[in-house]
C-alpha cells in the first residue's frame, strides 16, 4: 500500500515554481488534498469498518394460523411443504428431520420436533399456559449461514457506487493532481519553466534591477530613502519594508554610493549609477544575454500555454463527468436494504433484510466530496473564462515603459508572454523586475557603468604609447563601449576603436584638440551633434574598417575638412550598389581615398573627388577589376595603386592621367608590358612599380619614359635586362630581386645617377667592373646568387652604406671594403666565417661607431 504523503507527491513542485501558479491553481491543490484525504478516509473506513447484517424475513404468525385446521393443536404434526425423516434417537423417541428444500417455514416449528403421546395432550396444554411466549423469533440459522448470507448481500443487494466510491474518489484526485502539474512534469515545457524560473529569480534578487528601477520615477520617497541609507539606522517614519522585495540585494550597492541623507528628500553627492560592483556587474551582463537567448528560444512557439490549457479542459470535463454520475447515486446509499440471494437450498430463505452500517458516514462523505468537486468544477470554468478573456500569446510592457525610463523595452509574445502573466498572477514586480532585462537601454547604461569603473584615466593612460609617425596613440579592442576618461586624454594624436558594436562618441571629444586621426575598426560609432561638428572641423585621417557597407557611419561623409578615408570592406554588393560611395562629393577637401575591398569596376562617383584627390589606392582582394573607364576623369591623381585586382596588362585609361607621378600594379597577372610606350605621354611619371607579376622581358621602348627614377620588377619571370633600361639617365633606384637573371649587362655603368641596386635572389655570378662606376651607390643587394668573388673596386663605393653578400659562393671578402667609410658592420649583410676573413684593421673600422645608429635613436 502507499501512504497519504506519497500520493500527495503527486501535488507536489518545485518550491520555485510557485510564482507561475496563481490563487486558481493553488486553491485547487489544496482542494484535491481536502478530496484525497475524503478518498483514503472512506477507503479505510470501507476496509475496516464496513459490513452488511441481514436477518431473513419471515412470514407473520397470523397469516399461518389462518391456514391451520379447526381442533389442530399449537404443534402440527404435519407440515405443509416439508420433507421429514424419522429417526429414532437415544431416548426411544420418534424424531422428524427436517429438510430445507421446502420455500417456506412455519414460525413456531423448531428444527426437530417430537410427536407427542395422545395420552399427554391435556398435560402439554397446561405446561404450555405455564411457560411463557419467547421475546424473539427464532429463524432456525447458525452462525456460518448468517456470515454467508451477509456475504452474499453485501454483494448483490449494496449498489456499486456504495463499495467503489473510495477507490473512485481516488482515482478521480490523482488525475485531477497529475492534471493540474502536468505543464511541471512534461520534459519540452519542464526545461523551459525551469531556465525561465531561474533566469527570474536572479533577474529579482540582481542588484542591478533595483539600481536601475530606483532612477526611473515611480520609486516611491520612502523606498529611496531606505536604499540609500542601507544598513544605517531609518528615521522612524522610514518604512523598513522594500517594495523591490529584494532589501538584501539593494543593500550593498547602496553602501557603495555616495549620498547624503535628507529628511526631506536625499541630496545626491555622486550620480547613483556611476559605481557597480564589478562581480555584480558582470552578472548583470550575463543575466541580459541569458535573457535575450531565452527570449528567442520560448518565443518561437506555444506549447506551454496549450498544455495549459489542454489540463484545463481536461479538468474541467472531468468535474462535469463525476458530478453527472455522482449526483444520481446520492440517493442509492441507503441504510436498509432487502436482499434476495436465491440461496433457499442453503438457508430455507428466500428474503432477507440488511443493514449497511457504513451507509451514513458514506452518504455524508459523498456529498461532501460532490461539494468540493463542485467548488473545483467552478475554479476550472473560471480558470477557462480567463485563458480566453484576454490574449495571453501577447504580453504588454506599457505599464513599466510609462512608470519607468526605459521606453524601449519591447512586447513578447507566445510561450514568453503567457509565462509573464502567470507570474503576474502571483506578483507583478517580478515582470516590472525581469522588463529591466530586456531594455536595451538599460544594457548600455550598464555596460557604461561597468566599463567607466574597469577603465579609469590612469589605466587609459598606461595603454597610451607612440607610433612610427612618433605620435601619441590610444588602441581600444573589444570592448563595450567608450571610456568617459579616454575624453579627458588632450594631448592624444591617434584614436583606434576596434570591435566596440556600442561605441558613441561624446561632445567631451572636442577637448581632445590635437586628435587629427581617428580609426574604426568594426565600430560603428555614433557621434552627438557637438561631436560632430569638432570632428568636421578638426579630423584630418579617418580609418574605416567593415564587412557591409551599411557599416559606415553616415556623418563620415559629411568631414568637410578631411584629408585622407581608408575604407576596407565589402563595397561590392549588388544589394547596397556601392551607397556607401555615392556621398563622397561631399568630402571637398579629401586627397587620398584608400579602398581595400572586392570591386569589379572603379565606381564612376569616385570622379566626384577627382578634381582634388592626388592618391588613389585600390587593392582587390583577387577579384578581377574589369571596368577602369573612371580613372580617365582624374586628372590631378599623382599616385594610382591598382594591387591584386587580377590585371593582364597595363590599363588604357592610365595613359590619360597627365599629372600620374607614381603607378603601382603590384600582384596582378601581367605578362606583357608592350604598352609601356604609351608612358613617354606621362612626362610627370618618375616611379614604375610593375613587381609580383608575371613579365618574362622588358620592351626596349621603356627609353622612351626619360623621366623614370624607380623601377621596380622584383618577383617577376625576368631572365635578362636590355640595354634600354640603362638608357634612362635619372634612374636611381632599380629592383629585379627574385627574377632569373644571369648576368648584368655592362651598360650598368651609365647609371650615374643610381644609388640604389637590388639583384637579390637571382643567378649572377660575375660582378662586371662597370658597376663600380656607379658611384653614388647606397644599396646594393647581391644575395642569394652565384658570385664567387667580390671585385677588389668595391672600394670605390664611398657612399655605400648597405651590402647584402650572403647567400652566395664566395671564399673571402676583398680588404677594399675598408675604404667604404660610409659602411658599417650593420649595413654588411654576411657570413660570420666571410666576415672573418677580413683584416682587422677593417673590421674595426667596420664595428667603429657601431652603437651611434642607436645614439641618435635614443
């Protein structure tokens, strides 16, 4: 058997989940407890208890009198409808034995009757008058018969609902208890109300909640003044009660601020939500995110709110079932009843009456239990009236959004909203509380707390450190957002903000007056109008960094005054069309535009900068650049970078850029360059980079770019290098490292003017004395080649300061390198072993002056 408390398990949740039932629910429990008890209490009654006592019934002594001939006697000696046997017994008497097969029985007939002498009739009469007449009437049964027949009428003639209607009642709590939990019980919903009851609480007891409830203005005076006192002793007309209901988690937050207490109302000495504790504030952060993906997980369907309702009208039916059936046995149980077990061949009787000694106790239960059932019946009807009253898939936060100052938190809806209402149902402060959660208002005024308390002016001004350019730089990674105290570094020169989704720029940024560079990594900031117009007047260099164009702020294209826009990102999109590139017009004083992205034409409204940009630079990011038409129409551009844009040959519309001072087709597939010609037009163009292609030779018709200083053909498929490039007199600088060349024509020696060679990386293995003739040297990059020996005429290279030997096959190194004074070991790219070779006396002049590179550095 099981015990009362085992089957009240079946009632029992999870002491948390008590906010999701409301009084319906929790006043039906406590019903179906009332009827449980009912249930055992009869059952035990019915086990212990309960019996059926029947006596037959017999014929009256006037209806048998009535039948008996005149002169007969009080005994009979014959019996209508009997069967006798006689035997004689002990004493030598006659007896009669008598047979039950007979219906009926005469009352005064005892089970052996003894036939009386004629001669002592007279004597019997007298001694008859003398005893007198029995109280009772005797029925002739023993003992085993009245147990059988009570058996056998407790069975036919008690009504079934009579013997069942414990274990009824039973049954009929337990479903109505499994009914009413089962939304608890069942795993897809479980797993939610569990994470959605634990995400609440945490939301209510967060001292965050009440830090952000207590700014908003529906706090009561009272409740304010009690926060900000904390743990000091209240004024007596102070209540000490929170109507936050979570005191012990406002408290130590409160201890933390700085306010002084009025009688009138506080003075605030500091902002109340300036400080948070940082383990606080970090639980807040997760308590938001956990909120957002609970959201987004519950707000997908309804299955909690039809199960719900599903138990309902489960329940609701089931009232209506066994108030129907009930009320129609009511009248059944009775205290008599008359028994006709058709066992006349055992007993001699064919009627017997009995009395249920359970019947009033169980008559009294019954209605008790058809008035609670009711009462439940009707809890049911009005739980039903309130799920269709009103739409609980949609839940409203309009309250909270008037009363407080986050009037963004939005409307949920489905499983999500029908969990707030039931939680209303217990308390609405915990929805008030939990709303804090989904504002995003209130997540940005936290991580702004948060991070203004991690990120102080003295640890901003510890990541402070200088760039190449020997400027003041400030590098922001991940973070939530902008310090306030970055704001208060005047003198920084350079701003990067990388990955910070919530960056807003301030109007405190116009105290920074020497910030000139701003870089946006990933960060879409938003900038105040105040701001705004220090920026447009101010920033010169602005780095943006993206993966959609729509990223781009829109105020970047309204600085007037800057100079130089580095855009990287997506720019090649059929959705957006190159928007972000349609408001440069506006940028008129803007001279270099860097674009690293995966264009397939230059956009035609790059032009509207045309008349005052001089630097255009696009690297692809290997995606072919097809349409080049708009580069016609910049006439004032000096340098063009076009890199990686997957280029076959020199464009057209190069050839018309008249002012073109420096052209860079760096990493594209370029295999021929016979339109080099076509640059003799370009009487500004001094420096051709044409390296990380794919050239096997050079045409002679590059004598003809008189005006060329840098050419640059490293990392290309050369195997020699004609004369024509030895023809172009203001030459300075040559590259043609990791080619295959074998040999340096002697016409090098006509390059008077060149002071920089890099032959790195190729198969040279004579130095032609011709090229001492250069003197003006600085650079020369032989490494990685075939030489075997260094001429002894390097000494005539005065001015050479940097010499790149390793990598070859030589055995020794010329002592003349002692009469380049400008050389210093630094600049002498070699072998240790070649090194030692030399005499000592030019290895130390070689390590002289070693560390004054290091001097002037420092």
């Amino acid at each position: 058997m099981f015990t009362l408390a085992e089957v009240a398990s079946l009632n029992d949740i999870q002491p948390t989940y008590r906010i999701l039932k409301p009084w319906w629910d929790v006043f039906m429990d406590y019903l179906a407890v009332v009827m449980l008890m009912v249930a055992i209490f009869a059952g035990t009654m019915q086990l212990t208890k309960d019996q059926v006592v029947c006596l037959p019934v017999l014929p009256s002594p006037v209806s048998s009198k009535a039948h008996t001939p005149p002169g007969s006697t009080d005994v009979p000696t014959e019996v209508p409808k009997m069967e006798t046997a006689t035997n004689q017994d002990q004493d030598g008497r006659i007896t009669n034995d008598i047979s039950f097969g007979t219906s009926a029985v005469t009352p005064d007939i005892p089970l052996r009757a003894t036939y009386p002498h004629p001669d002592s009739t007279v004597p019997n009469q007298e001694a008859r008058k003398e005893k007198k007449d029995p109280t009772g009437r005797k029925t002739n049964l023993d003992f085993q018969q009245y147990v059988f027949i009570n058996q056998m009428c407790y069975h036919l003639a008690l009504p079934w609902y009579s013997k069942y209607f414990p274990y009824l009642a039973l049954i009929h709590t337990i479903i109505l208890m499994v009914s009413s939990n089962f939304w608890f019980k069942y795993p897809k919903t479980c797993s939610k109300v569990e994470h959605f009851v634990s995400i609440l609480g945490k939301c209510f007891e967060s001292p965050w909640t009440t830090k952000a409830l207590s700014e908003t203005a529906c706090e009561d005076s009272e409740e304010n003044k009690q926060r900000i006192t904390g743990a000091q002793t209240l004024p007596k007309h102070v209540s000490t009660s929170s109507d936050e209901g979570s005191p012990s988690a406002s408290t130590p937050m409160i201890n933390k601020t700085g306010f002084k207490f009025s009688a009138e109302k506080p003075v605030i000495e500091v902002p109340s939500m300036t400080i948070l504790d940082k383990k606080d504030g970090e639980q807040a952060k997760a308590l938001f995110e956990k909120v957002r993906k609970f959201r987004a997980h519950v707000e997908d369907s309804d299955l909690i709110y039809k199960l719900y309702v599903v138990q309902t009208v489960i329940k609701t039916a089931k009232f209506i079932f066994i108030l129907c059936y009930t009320a129609n046995f009511v009248n059944a149980i009775s205290f008599e009843h008359v028994c006709k077990p058709k066992v006349e061949h055992l007993t001699g009787y064919e009627v017997f009456e009995c009395t249920h000694n359970m019947a009033y106790m169980l008559k009294k239960l019954l209605i008790s239990y058809i008035s609670i059932i009711c009462v439940y019946g009707f809890i049911c009807l009005y739980t039903l009236f309130w799920l269709f009253r009103i739409p609980l898939k949609e839940y409203s936060f309009e309250k909270v959004r008037e009363e407080s100052s986050f009037s963004d938190i939005p409307d949920v809806k489905n499983d999500f909203a029908f969990l707030l209402h039931m939680v209303d149902q217990y308390d609405q402060l915990y929805s008030k509380r939990f709303g804090v959660f989904l504002s995003e208002v209130s997540e940005n005024k936290l991580r702004e707390i948060s991070l203004n308390h991690e990120w102080t002016f003295e640890k901003l001004r510890q990541h402070v450190s200088r760039n190449a350019q020997d400027k003041q730089e400030l590098h922001l990674f991940m973070l939530s957002g902008v310090p306030d105290a970055v704001f208060d570094l005047t003198d920084l020169d350079v701003l990067k903000l990388e990955l910070i989704p919530e960056a807003k720029i301030p109007a405190k940024i116009s105290q920074m007056t020497n910030l000139q560079e701003l870089h946006l990594c990933h960060c879409p900031a938003k900038v105040e109008q105040t701001a705004f117009s220090f920026l447009r007047d101010h920033l010169r260099c602005l780095h943006v960094k993206f993966t959609d164009v729509a990223e781009i702020p829109a105020w970047v294209y309204l600085l007037k005054n800057l100079r130089e826009l580095y855009l990287i990102g997506n720019l090649n999109s059929e959705n957006n069309k190159m928007i972000g590139l349609e408001s440069l017009r506006e940028l008129r004083h803007l001279k270099i535009l860097h674009v690293k992205s995966n264009l397939t034409k230059v956009p035609s409204n790059i032009t509207d900068v045309a008349p005052h940009l001089t630097k255009l630079v696009i690297h692809n990011d290997g995606t072919k650049l097809l349409v080049l038409n708009s580069l016609k129409k910049m006439m004032n551009v000096a340098e063009l970078e076009l890199q990686n844009c997957e280029l076959e040959r020199i464009p057209h519309a190069i050839f018309s850029l008249s002012n073109l001072q420096e052209l860079d087709l760096k990493s594209n597939n370029i295999r021929t360059i016979e339109e080099i010609i076509s640059f003799q037009h370009l009487k500004r163009l001094t420096c051709l980079k044409l390296w990380h292609n794919k050239i096997v030779t050079i045409p002679p018709s590059i004598t003809h770019v008189k005006n060329l200083e840098s050419l640059y053909f490293s990392n290309n498929k050369l195997e020699s290098l004609p004369v024509a490039v030895f023809s172009l007199p203001k030459l300075r600088c040559l590259d043609v490292s990791y080619n295959n060349i074998s040999m340096i024509p002697l016409e090098i020696g006509l390059l008077q003017n060149l002071q920089h060679l890099h032959i790195t990386g190729n198969k040279v293995d004579v130095l032609p004395k011709q090229l001492f003739k250069c003197v003006k040297l600085r650079t020369l990059n032989l490494g990685q080649n075939c030489i075997t020996s260094l001429p002894e005429k390097i000494g005539q290279l005065s001015q050479l300061t940097q010499l790149e030997l390793k990598g070859n096959c030589l055995d020794r190194l010329p002592a003349q390198l002692g009469q380049c004074r400008m050389l210093k070991k630094s600049g002498l790219v070699v072998e240790d072993h070649l090194f030692d070779t030399l005499p000592l006396e030019v290895k130390e002049a070689l390590n002289q002056d070693i560390n004054v590179p290091f001097a002037n550095g420092i």
